[in-house]
C-alpha cells in the first residue's frame, strides 16, 4: 500500500496528461504519417512522405513552409533580446522604493491581460497606414502594415508593450530573492553599482533568466494572433508565421497530415532551441 501511495496522488495529473497532453501528441503524429482530410472517410497511410515533402527542394509544401518559418525566426530574432534585456531594466527600476512603486508595477503589467484581439485591432487602427492614429499625429504616410521592414517593427513593437510587464514580475520576484547581504559584502570589497551589478545580480537570477529566456523564444516562435490580425502576413506573405501556415494547410486547405508533420517540425527545432539555452547558460555557470 505505501508503494501505491505515490502514484494514488499523482493519479489525477496523470489522467490529465494523458488525456489533454501525451494522447494529442501521439494523435497528431499518426495523422502526420497519413493523407489527412477530414471530411474524406479515407485517410490513406503515406509513411513519411508529409515530412519528406518539407525537406524536398522545389515541392509545393517546401517553400511556403520554409518562408514561414524564416519569418518566424526573424521575429524571434529581433524579439527575444528586447523581451530579456527591456524587461530586467524595468524590474530594477520597479525593485527600487519610491513612492507610487505599486501603482507603477500594475501599470507595467497590465497590458498583459488583455486579449491578442484586442491588442491587435486596437494597434491596426493605430498603426493603419491609411486612417491610423499615427501616421495623422506625424503627418506621414508611413506603411507601418503593409510594407518591410516596418510590418516587423509594428509587430515586434506591438509584442513588446503587450507582454513585456510578464517578463518584468518575474525578473522582480528573482531581484527580491536575492540576499542582501551579497551586496553589503561586494559594497565593503569597494564594489560599485556596475560591479553589484554584473557580479551580484546577473549571477543570482542565472535561474530566472534561463526560464525568462526559454518561455520568450517558446512564446515568440508562436506568433499567430498579431501577424494574422494585424498584417494579414502581408506583405506578399513575407510576415506569415509558421503557425499560422500551418492553420492555413490544416483548417484552409484540409490537409491535417501535412499540418501535423509541419508541427512537429516546428517542435524539434523548438526542443533544439530551449536545449541550446539551458547548454549556453549551463556552461557560462561553470565558467
């Protein structure tokens, strides 16, 4: 009985995640290995040929998919620095005391609570390049939607304000977990701020830093709402997420196999990513 005591309380989660988690994924990459409609009876096994299609130069799945996922890597590129580094100088400003420091810490966060919807129709209007808000504040006719490299600044930008106080608490939690009596000693070995700064406090939130940083790659690299609401993948598909490619070729097009295999394509690179972070940072601690 005490051996069955463990896997009695873990049961639930465990029914959980094989319900909504590990039966979905074994689902999904059995769909991936078959011609998949889904309003066609017959879904006839083709093996590996969806995969084999992505990584054949010249075939029709090839290029698009290739495309969108360059796009994504763009946004991610230019989004996960802005996400870590942003965030990390608000949260020291926010850790600081001065008066107001409350009201000043939901205002940062707020945003985030709103809906991609609404953050996406309320940025179009403003950012549209024919009636938005902005371009009538600066007298310009700027194509802040419809143009490169500006749809990826709209987006970014967007990304930034929108989820930026998320990554802001949780780089405020690290810095009030920290010791304060690390800085009084770096204080009395004649450490100035920029010293307590790259000695004391980077080190100390190498942990919050590794999750910072993996959730805003896993979290940018799918980019769905803002460029489908927003841009439309415009221009000529340059901005179209791989994400939302793959929701194209899956509820468009009718072809779940193929969207399936993209997704799983998709999630190996995802998983070589987030290991390459947890290597990188693993290494600069034993350094």
């Amino acid at each position: 009985m005490k051996r069955a005591t463990p896997w009695l309380f873990l049961a639930p989660y465990l029914l959980l995640f094989s319900a909504f988690v590990a039966a979905p994924v074994l689902y999904g990459l059995w769909m991936s290995l078959h011609n998949w409609d889904q309003f066609l009876p017959e879904k006839p096994f083709i093996g590996l040929e969806n995969y084999a299609n992505l990584f054949t130069p010249g075939s029709a799945k090839a290029g698009p998919f290739w495309d969108a996922m360059l796009a994504t890597g763009i946004f991610t590129l230019f989004s996960v620095p802005l996400l870590v580094v942003l965030p990390l100088g608000v949260a020291l400003l926010l850790n600081r005391r001065f008066k107001g420091r409350a009201v000043f810490r939901a205002i940062y966060f707020a945003p985030y609570v709103l809906g991609v919807v609404v953050v996406s129709m309320v940025f179009r209007f403003v950012l549209d390049p024919n009636i938005g808000a902005l371009n009538h504040l600066l007298g310009t006719t700027t194509p802040w939607t419809t143009a490169l490299p500006w749809a990826w600044v709209s987006l970014i930008g967007m990304t930034v304000w929108w989820t930026l106080g998320f990554n802001a608490v949780i780089y405020l939690a690290g810095l009030q977990d920290i010791d304060r009596s690390l800085y009084d000693a770096a204080a009395v070995d004649g450490a100035g701020r920029w010293q307590q700064f790259w000695n004391v406090t980077l080190p100390s939130l190498r942990p919050v830093t590794v999750f910072v940083v993996t959730v805003t790659i896993l979290a940018s690299a799918n980019l769905f709402g803002q460029s489908y609401l927003m841009t439309q993948g415009a221009p000529e598909e340059r901005t179209r997420s791989a994400i939302m490619f793959i929701a194209e070729e899956g509820f468009q097009d009718f072809n779940l196999g193929s969207a399936a295999a993209m997704s799983y394509v998709l999630a190996m690179f995802l998983m070589a990513l987030s290991a390459g972070v947890f290597f990188f940072f693993r290494k600069r601690g034993a350094a």
